[in-house]
C-alpha cells in the first residue's frame, strides 16, 4: 500500500465515511428516503400489503360507485320512458274526450244530408262544415270505418238489430247504422250494425 492510499484510509476511519463502520458498531440499515424510517425485507412485506389491502378496498368502492351509477341510469331511462307513455296516453284520452264530445254534431251534419233537398241552397255549406269537423278529426289521428259486407266482431261493431239471411253468410254486416271511429288500436265508438241471422 502507498503512502497516500494508507493516509486516506485513516482519514476515512477518523471521519467515519459513509460506508465503514467504526469498530464494535452494529451495520446500521439505510433509511427509507420518503419516511425516514428504516427498510428492512419484512417492512417492504407489511408495506406492500397495506397497499394491497388499500388497492383492493378502493376497487371495491369504485366497483359500489359504478354499480350505483349504472342503476341510477337504469332507473332515469325507466322513469323517462314511463313518462314518454303517460303522456302519450294522456294525450289519447284527451283526443278521444274530444273526439266524443263532437262525434254526435257530425252525426247530425250527416243526417241534414241525409235529409237535405238536392237543391238546397245551404246543402254546400253543410258539405263544407262537415268535410272541416271530418278532417280535423283525421288529422288528430282519427278514422270512421263503416264494416258493411264484414263479418260481426263485438269489440268493432255493435248489433242494433239482426234480420234473415238472404244469400248473405250468416254474422255477416248487413247494413251500417252509425258509422264507428277509432284512434289507432283504440276503438272511440263502435259502428252500430245490422247483422245478418
């Protein structure tokens, strides 16, 4: 050994360089920058758990959280769509309150028709009142059906009479009284018939 290796190593053992240990000391473990704390092999263990541990819990929160949200959201497009058909029902009755209130005026404007001279000078302005209050009705959704020639159906048309059947097949529509009108599937008044026997 050279006479400057020999003199840095006592320099080295006087000041207690990082690295050595002074004589009868115990190795001293490095510290842990973040904490300041010692980091020994089992500590790195216990830590690492906690943090698992810690991991596991807010995935299972995150997990509650995103279940939740998707049940809420479930629940929003259920309300929205329950809301969707109340109003649309609404709306129906309330076309089809409307549609029964006027139903007999129409009846009446077909019946001065009925009854009205050819050359009646008011005949073209009932045609014309009539054709108005009928296409009002079509455009709010509403049609007349007159089922001559089909055969009964009770929940379509009412039997105000029956009479023999004369070459016509039997529970056939014989003769339309009173037209009916409906609303989509919705039957507002049913047309009164004669059926045959």
């Amino acid at each position: 050994m050279t006479d400057t290796e020999q003199t840095i190593e006592e320099q080295q053992t006087q000041a207690g360089s990082p690295g050595a240990d002074a004589p009868g000391e115990e190795p001293q473990p490095l510290g842990d920058a973040k904490h300041g704390a010692p980091v020994t092999a089992a500590g790195d263990a216990t830590e690492i758990e906690g943090d698992l541990d810690e991991l596991v819990k807010t995935a299972a929160q995150r997990d509650e959280y995103l279940a939740l949200a998707q049940r809420t959201q479930a629940d929003f497009e259920n309300y929205r769509k329950r809301i969707a058909r109340e109003s649309a029902g609404a709306q129906a009755r309330g076309v089809t309150g409307l549609a029964k209130e006027l139903l007999p005026a129409l009846d009446n404007l077909d019946r001065a028709l009925e009854a009205a001279a050819q050359d009646d000078p008011l005949l073209e302005g009932v045609r014309l009142v009539r054709s108005e209050l009928a296409g009002g009705l079509a455009r709010a959704g509403i049609e007349s059906f007159a089922p001559l020639g089909e055969t009964f159906d009770p929940v379509l048309h009412e039997a105000v009479a029956t009479i023999p059947a004369d070459g016509v097949p039997s529970g056939s529509v014989v003769e339309v009284y009173q037209a009916g009108y409906r609303l989509g599937e919705s039957i507002i008044r049913p047309a009164r018939v004669v059926v045959a026997a």
